[in-house]
C-alpha cells in the first residue's frame, strides 16, 4: 500500500475551507470529525486514546480545550453519547445525524430543471452599498453566479427565493428583475453551455475533481485528507443540471468514490 501523502497541515487546509463555509461553530467541526471518523482509532493511537485530544492533533484549528467545551456541549445538546472518561469515541445519536446532513455539502442526484436559465439583475443606488452587498452573498448563497457586476445567473428557478428575500428585507425601492432564458437561448452571443463555463469555471473544478479521483485511485491520501479534499470541491459546485454540464464531467464519478470513503469512514466511526 501507497504511504499516503496528506500532512496534518494540508488536511487541516481542507478543513479550514469547510469550516470557515458551513461549519460556524467548533461543535460541528468536532461533530463531523466524530460522524467521519477522523481517524480517532488508528494512526497507532487505538481506541483508548482520548478522542479530543487526537481530534485536536487532526484538525490543528482547535486546541484541546475547544474540542473538550465542544464535546460537552454536543452531549447537553443531546447530539452525541459519550461514556466514561471519554476514552472511547462519542456516539453520534439521530438528532446529531440530522444535524450533520444539515450542515455539510449535499449531492443533488436529481436536479429538477424546467429547461431555462434565470438572469438577475439589480440597481442599488450608492448610498445602499451595505445592502447590495448582502444581496451578492444572498445570491452567491443560493447558487447564483456572476455574469456582469450587477448581473447573475442560474439554471434553478429564483423567484420564490428572491421574493421571500425582498420581503425580509424590505427591498421594495431598489430594482431588481429576474427573467427567464430558454434552453436554446443565448446571452450576448454565448450559448447556455459556454455560458455556464464562464459563469461558473467548470474546467476548473472539473480538474479538482479529476485530482481527487487520481489521489483516491493511488492511494496517495488518507481518508481523512480524501473526504474533505472532496467536500471542499462539492463545497464550491453550483451542482448544475446535468444537461449543463460538460461531456467530460466526472463530479459523478468522483461522488461514488466519495460514497465509499463515506462508508469506510462511518464504519471506523461506530466500530
């Protein structure tokens, strides 16, 4: 077998990248540590090795006292069962599989469309940057990408989406539109394929996925450098529908190796 090649640095980059985009708060990082595995029971340490403490040496983003407050916390949550001592791995409880199917990355395998692509356009005026602003990263939350400055796009449909948003926030005075596109249509030119490339830089992760496929094929990472490298990718794909997509995608390909390592990582963690 391949000596795997992930530093505790580089996984605690992929981490960190995960961490800093949907998992707020150190009892999820300690959370999802726990439901992958993390580890916790081989690298010579066994399962008599304190949990948090190893989990601490994997992440390198929380000290000891952090995973300890976090464990704690999981536990009156009721997210987690821990036993004595802390000597073995926490078990994760329904509530705290529920929690974690929240908070990480979903792969969409179905990926309804209506056959169109949505333009959004906006005009703010100077004095409301600050609003602007948040309505980008609303966007960019819902999978919008950025076509022109005040121009976005996406294959799903944002109506509902856009109205509730302007409701909440009372968006009534500032002009923002949202039109449909055909599936045969084109944008300045452009047709919908190569519109989504320029929108959304699929050859690049593409490329991404094609590493994560190469390193989990050669055995060139742990597990654990292996599912975050991925949740990392997935982090960052608009999961467009799969018509949109390039004829040399391979985000499938590298979804079903991510769903063994998946597996292999639940399995260590409830062993």
């Amino acid at each position: 077998m391949a000596k795997p090649t992930n530093s505790k640095k580089e996984i605690s980059e992929e981490v960190k990248k995960i961490s800093e985009g949907i998992l707020s708060k150190a009892i999820d990082v300690v959370l999802v540590s726990l439901y992958f595995g993390f580890e916790f029971s081989t690298a010579g340490y066994g399962r008599g090795y304190k949990a948090g403490e190893k989990a601490a040496n994997d992440l390198s983003g929380l000290n000891y006292k952090s995973i300890k407050n976090a464990l704690l916390k999981l536990k009156n949550k009721g997210l987690i069962e821990t036993v004595r001592d802390n000597l073995v791995l926490p078990e994760i409880t329904e509530e705290g599989e529920r929690r974690i199917k929240s908070i990480i990355p979903y792969y969409d395998i179905k990926r309804v469309w209506d056959k169109k692509v949505y333009l959004i356009t906006y005009d703010f005026p100077k004095v409301d940057n600050h609003k602007r602003n948040i309505f980008r990263d609303f966007l960019k939350k819902i999978g919008c990408g950025m076509l022109q400055e005040s121009v976005w796009l996406t294959p799903y449909n944002p109506n509902e989406l856009v109205k509730n948003y302007i409701d909440e926030h009372d968006f009534y005075e500032n002009l923002i539109i949202v039109s449909a596109i055909g599936k045969d249509g084109t944008v300045g030119g452009m047709e919908l394929p190569d519109l989504m490339e320029k929108v959304y830089n699929l050859a690049g992760l593409n490329e991404r996925y094609q590493e994560f496929l190469n390193e989990a094929g050669q055995l060139k990472s742990d597990r654990t450098g292996l599912i975050f490298s991925y949740l990392s990718i997935l982090f960052d794909d608009p999961q467009l529908p799969f018509k949109l997509l390039p004829e040399d995608w391979v985000g499938n390909e590298a979804y079903n190796m991510f769903v063994k390592l998946e597996k292999v990582a639940t399995r260590y963690a409830r062993a």
